[in-house]
C-alpha cells in the first residue's frame, strides 16, 4: 500500500516538473518576432554588418540574458541599447536570448 501510495506522489511530482519546465521554456518563436527590433542594428541574422555593433547569433544564452538586463537596468551603459531594453520584459528577454544563442 505505501509503495502504491509513493508511486502516486512520485507521478504527480513528475506531471507538476514537465508542465513547469514547459511553462518556463523560453519561445524561440516569440524571440524571432521581436528580433524584428534588434536586425536594423545587429542584422537580419543576428550578424551586425556594421563595425561598431556587435553580433548576437551564437551567443552564449546567459551572457545575451546578462547583457540585455544589463542595459535595461543602466549597470551597463549605451544610449541605444539603454532604450532598447527599456521596452522588454523578462520573458521578451529570454526569448530574444533563446532565439540569438541558437542562431
Ligand atoms: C539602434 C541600434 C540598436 C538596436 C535597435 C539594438 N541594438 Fe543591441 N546593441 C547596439 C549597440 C551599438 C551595441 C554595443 C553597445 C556597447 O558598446 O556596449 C549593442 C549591444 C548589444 C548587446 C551586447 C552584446 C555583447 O557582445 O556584449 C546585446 C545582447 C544586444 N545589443 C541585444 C539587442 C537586442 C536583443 C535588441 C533588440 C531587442 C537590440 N540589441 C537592438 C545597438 C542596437
């Protein structure tokens, strides 16, 4: 009876984890949507074509996360990206992140 009882927890801890990991899942989708803000200055494809932009395709997920919070949080100073990032929230950020690392 209690190996019965444990299985039952055990299965409804798993069922909670999986629905959290897919709400928490960041959406590469929505992240592609709003790049539309971002490939007038860092390019179409996430590759800058000017030199003092730099390119966020193959960037490291938690480093764009970082930066991006950065800028909105003004540790980290740019007058464009300061604006920018003042418009995006936590999961615009994650998304925009999901979609430029994967690049
Ligand atoms: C008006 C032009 C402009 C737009 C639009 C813009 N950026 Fe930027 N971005 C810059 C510039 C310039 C820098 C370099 C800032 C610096 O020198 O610190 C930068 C830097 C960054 C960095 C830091 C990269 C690194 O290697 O440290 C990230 C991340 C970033 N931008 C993300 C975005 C995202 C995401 C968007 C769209 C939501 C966006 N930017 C839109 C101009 C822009």
């Amino acid at each position: 009876m209690t190996i019965l009882k444990n299985y039952f927890f055990m299965s409804i801890l798993l069922i909670s984890f999986t629905a959290m990991g897919v709400s928490l899942a960041a959406d590469v989708a929505k992240g592609k949507e709003k790049s539309m803000l971002c490939s007038g200055c860092h390019g179409a494809d996430g590759i800058s074509l000017m030199p003092d932009i730099p390119n966020l395709a193959s960037q490291k997920e938690a480093y764009l996360i970082k930066s991006i919070k950065d800028f909105r949080n003004g540790n980290r100073k740019n007058p464009m990206m300061n604006s920018v990032a003042q418009g995006l929230s936590d999961e615009d950020i994650a998304n925009l992140a999901a979609y430029f690392s994967n690049l």
